[in-house]
C-alpha cells in the first residue's frame, strides 16, 4: 500500500509509492559524453576578462584582479536575475496586485578553477575554502538595507538548469523573505508551542537513534535522507547543535561542514554516476526573524524525476524511491579518495 508522509515543520504530504517503488540501482545515470570546453569557458583560467569584473576572489599572493591564479572567484551574473542591489523599492499596487522594483544582487562563485571537479571531486581543504567564500559573500551583503534574504544555491547538471558546466554556486540577495524559509519558520514556531521543543533537533535526535535514514555523520553534521523526502536521494546536511545561521560557523565547523557536504555529494556521484541536482543553503533571514528558533540545513534534491499533473496539482510529490532504501544504498557507497582516472573526464 502507498504511504502518505507529512514532513513536520512544513506539514507538507509526499506519498512514497511503495509498490511502485523502483530498487535504488535503477536510479543510475546513463554514461555522460563529456564535451570538453574548456578552451571557451569564461570560469577557466586565462579568460577572466569574459566575465564581469571580480567583486571578491582568493588568490595567489602576487596576482592582479581578473587574471588567473585565484583559488575561488566571484563575479556579478551576467544576466542577473535581481539587481541593482540599491535603490527604491517603491512597492505599489496594480488593481489586485502588489508589484515592487527587483532589486537585489546576482553573483556567481566560481567554487575552483578546475572545469570538471564538482564539489564531490574536490580536495577537502578546496571544499572548506568554498564554503567560506559563500560566507564571506553572505556577510558583505548583510548591512544592505534593500536585502531581506541571500539564497545561496548550486544548479548541477543541465537538467537542475545549470547553464554552465564549471562547477560554480550562485548567490541571490533579494528583498523579500522566500515563501519557503517563511514557511520553516512557521513550522518550527508551531512545533515548538506544542511541544516545547525544535522540530529539527527532535528530528536529528530521532534520526540518529533509528539510523535507518542517515547517509553519513561526522562530530558535528548529519548527513540524511528525510523521512518524508519529496524526491528519489533527497539528502538533507544538518548541524547537530541548534544554531540559526550558517554563517556563523566557526572555522571548525567549516571544515566539518565541508567534509559532510562533500561526503554526502560523493555518495550521489559515485552511487548514481554524476546525478543532476540542487542544493541551496536554507539559513536564517538578516532580520533576525527565526533567531533563535530557526535550525539552518543544507537540502540536496536530486532531478530524477519529473513533477507532473498531480505533483502540480495538489502538492503531494510522488516518490518512487522509499529514503530508507536510498539511504542504504548511499551508506554503502564506498567513500575512497577518487584516482585520478575516475576524477579526470574522459574526451
Ligand atoms: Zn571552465
Ligand atoms: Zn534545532
Ligand atoms: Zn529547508
């Protein structure tokens, strides 16, 4: 019989099809045909001036702005999606709706100059460096009165719309709160009137007793697979203590945080072969709406599967992989350093 799951923070159904279930392996990517572009990518070294001009990179001692030596570089999109960053929002009513101006920042941050290593190949010390230029990002964007939230995410693949093949996150700052954070939030608030307690911690406490759903944990993250995950390999990364922003890590917790997002990524790499997916960082808001209450995570939603009628319809994702048997699948995934010949892309 199907079971129908409520997540408890959103209250939000997904309905695990059990019979329809699919065994995990049947998840696996088909062989990619890399087409190397390298020579022609803007985030490669030696083409630097193709994009807009660097608002932040780490670099080599010795090497100017926009030219090659940088470990991580962050640039301004192209083609943002929110910006400028300054000005007024005059929000204003149009008959029945409410339309403001779209200001905010756009940027894209080059996680390393390597063009086909993806958080999941790269060095451990590589992966905390990223982590602490999204950081960094986040903080130079706080004092900004017109930004309510950042939104930091990774688009991998084409299918999770990644535009570009060069591993890169992008951050959204923009003026208003997302529905979805509001929605955590709320949730969180609710549980805790009745329970007196955070939904997330009670739900890490839980996971890690039953262990059934739990991927991967180190002292300080939980890597898991939510019990009412709305899609095939949903894996969450939680901190083990309760805190509200990510961006309040210490430089341990950093590491910690880099060495279980990595893990957790590598799992899906190497289990699925190179999955699509998106990761975003669901974090407190600046305005301290959440302090205290909210519990940051990290969600990875792997594209396996199509949202159609029903999803659209009602809400209620259907998944066809049971997270029990996905996290299973991911725990035994062998977690060796990956040779070169794995780590290298084929031409
Ligand atoms: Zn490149
Ligand atoms: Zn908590
Ligand atoms: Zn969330």
């Amino acid at each position: 019989m199907p079971e129908l799951r409520q997540d408890p923070v959103t209250l939000k159904w997904v309905t695990i099809a059990v019979e329809r279930a699919k065994r995990p392996h049947t998840f696996t990517q088909a062989p990619k045909v890399v087409v190397k572009a390298t020579g022609e990518c803007p985030f490669c070294y030696g083409h630097e001036g193709e994009t807009p001009p660097e608002v932040m990179a780490y670099r080599d001692p010795g090497t100017g702005p926009n030219t090659a030596g940088w470990s991580v570089r962050v640039v301004p999109n192209l083609y943002p999606a929110f910006g400028p960053a300054s000005g007024d929002l005059n929000p204003r009513h149009v008959g029945p709706y409410t339309v403001m101006n779209g200001l905010g920042a756009h940027e894209v941050l080059i996680s390393s100059p390597e063009h086909y290593k993806d958080l999941a190949l790269l060095p451990q010390d590589q992966v905390t460096l990223i982590l602490k230029s999204y950081i960094d990002r986040y903080l130079v964007h706080r004092n900004n009165p017109v930004l309510k939230y950042v939104l930091i995410i990774v688009n991998h693949g084409k299918e999770a719309g990644a535009s570009r093949e060069h591993p890169h996150a992008q951050l959204f700052g923009i003026p208003i709160v997302p529905h979805t954070v509001v929605e955590e939030i709320e949730g969180l608030q609710r549980y805790k009137t009745e329970k007196g307690t955070c939904a997330y911690c009670d739900v890490l406490a839980y996971e890690m007793k039953v262990g059934e759903r739990i991927v991967y944990e180190n002292d300080k993250f939980v890597v898991f697979a939510p019990y009412a995950s709305k899609v095939p390999f949903e894996t969450w990364l939680m901190p083990k203590s309760h805190g509200a922003h990510f961006e309040a890590m210490s430089d341990q917790e950093v590491r910690a945080c880099g060495d279980a997002l990595r893990t957790g990524l590598a799992k899906l790499h190497y289990g699925l072969n190179d999955p699509p997916f998106n990761f975003y960082i669901h974090t407190a808001p600046y305005s301290g709406e959440g302090n205290g209450l909210y519990h940051w995570h990290i969600e990875i939603l792997p594209k396996l599967s199509i949202w159609a009628g029903f999803e659209l319809g009602s809400g209620i994702m259907i998944n066809t992989a049971l997270p029990e048997s996905a996290a299973e699948f991911l725990r035994k995934v062998p977690l060796e350093e990956p040779s070169p010949a794995q780590a290298t892309a084929v031409t």
